[in-house]
C-alpha cells in the first residue's frame, strides 16, 4: 500500500487511520462493474443522532487530501477529518443486512445502530 501524506497531515503521522485490504478488494470489484476507479473518500461531517456522522462516498482527490493506494484503487481522508479518523480502521463488511464501507474508530465514545453517526 502507498501513503500520500499532505503537510497538514504531519500531526498525526503517528495515528493514521488503516485500511484493510477487503476494502481495497471492494474498491475494485465496483471498479470492474463501472468500468472507472474512482476513489473512496472518507470525511467526518457535524450532525447524525449521536453528533458527528461518516461520510462515504465515491469522489476525486483534493489537494490536501491523505491518499491511501493499492493495486491502483483509492482511498483519501480529508485533513479535517483527520483528527477524528486516528487509529481508524476503514473496512468493507457484507453481512445479512447488507454491504457496506464501514468504520471501526477507537475514537468514538458511542455510536448509532446504523454505524454511521458516533460522539467522542
């Protein structure tokens, strides 16, 4: 896996989020199905039930992005959402209720049912 580290990452150089290689593997399964890699991007937004709530979606880089690479798939992590991703492990799950990217953060206090909204 290559790691692109933007200068405002520098801080948490030391508690980056990881991300595991099933993710990487959904990553280009969707890549194949679509016919276009497009990155996964991971932020932290203010709201959800429990006061701060994941973001997941497909997206380009930015400049200031922290880019995760392997076998040419994508994941980048916003340097606000930094602070909130330390130690993070960024996953794929499939389960009896569905498929999905999901979130195991050290960080967080609580979270919802859903898995998407937790407070620190």
């Amino acid at each position: 896996m290559e790691l692109t580290l933007p200068p405002d990452a520098a801080p948490f150089a030391d508690a980056l989020p990881r991300v595991t290689d099933r993710a990487f593997a959904r990553l280009a399964e969707i890549a194949e199905i679509t016919g276009e890699a497009q990155p996964l991007r991971i932020g932290v937004l203010g709201g959800g039930c429990s006061g701060f709530q994941y973001e997941i979606v497909l997206g380009q880089a930015g400049p200031e992005d922290l880019v995760f690479e392997k076998d040419g798939q994508r994941v980048l992590v916003d340097p606000v959402s930094l602070p909130f991703l330390q130690n993070a492990v960024i996953d794929f799950t499939e389960e009896l209720i569905g498929a999905r990217f999901v979130i195991e953060n050290p960080n967080a206090s609580s979270s919802c049912g859903c898995g998407t909204s937790f407070s620190i």
